[in-house]
C-alpha cells in the first residue's frame, strides 16, 4: 500500500511523510520503539551522554564511510550510509525524548529557523548574514 499525506494527517501525527520522506514510519511510533530499545541509567547526565556519544560515534561512522570512498577511491557504499543515518537518527530520538521534545517538533523549530535563515532557499550571503540569530547576545 502506498502511503499518501492523508494516511499520516488521519494519524494527527507529524511524520517523515511531511518532510517528504514517505515510508510508513510515523515519528512518535519510532520513538515509542527507540524508548524501548535505548538503554537509560539512573541518571539523567548519564542517559544524556549515552544518548550524546552515540550520536557522536554514529556520525564518525558515517564519516568513515565517506572517508573510504574519498581517500581511497571506493564507491560511495549507499547501504552503509543508509544505516549510519538510521543509527543516528534512534540516538537523536532518544536525546529528544529525554529532553521533552520529539522528532516532529525538531524538524518544525528547524524548518522555522532555516526559513528565517534562507528566506529563498540557500544561499552563501544567506548563510553569512545568519538572520535567525540577529538581535541574540554574541
Ligand atoms: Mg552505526
């Protein structure tokens, strides 16, 4: 079955759908899934590094992937950079759900912040001039 913009408003639910990313997978019954497979430890420091360092060694191993392919010649290896930013995004869940916000509402406050950034889509002077952070304390 494919999914259409309507399966996912009838959810009420703010999907990768909305981003363009089709694939059946709605945001919070992904993070209903990575709570249950994220380990947490007593403390919330201590769930916040775990959650943090994942994020951190996950993007080294995106970034040994593209690594192997620029050093060394190799193709790009899709599947593999496919899974790293699967690997990514279950601990970026999981910093959000222990920080009180979800997937949904990363990618609104992001969108909202890029669309000041990049009033026309993306552009070198746009990217200097960062007007999403003009009148905040340097
Ligand atoms: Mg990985």
């Amino acid at each position: 079955m494919k999914l259409t913009r309507e399966h996912f408003s009838t959810l009420g639910d703010f999907s990768l759908y909305e981003m363009g990313y089709a694939h059946g997978a709605s945001c919070s019954a992904y993070a209903t899934f990575v709570e249950s497979r994220f380990k947490t430890f007593p403390s919330d420091l201590e769930s916040l590094l775990h959650a943090g360092i994942g994020i951190s060694g996950e993007a080294g191993e995106l970034l040994d992937c593209l690594k192997k392919s620029w050093v060394y010649g190799k193709p790009i290896d899709d599947l593999n950079l496919h899974e790293e930013l699967g690997d990514l995004l279950f601990y970026i869940t999981a910093l959000a759900d222990l920080i009180g916000t979800d997937l949904g509402q990363l990618m609104r406050d992001n969108m909202a912040k890029l669309e000041k950034r990049y009033p026309s889509g993306y552009t070198d002077a746009d990217a200097l001039r960062r007007a999403d952070k003009m009148g905040e304390p340097k």
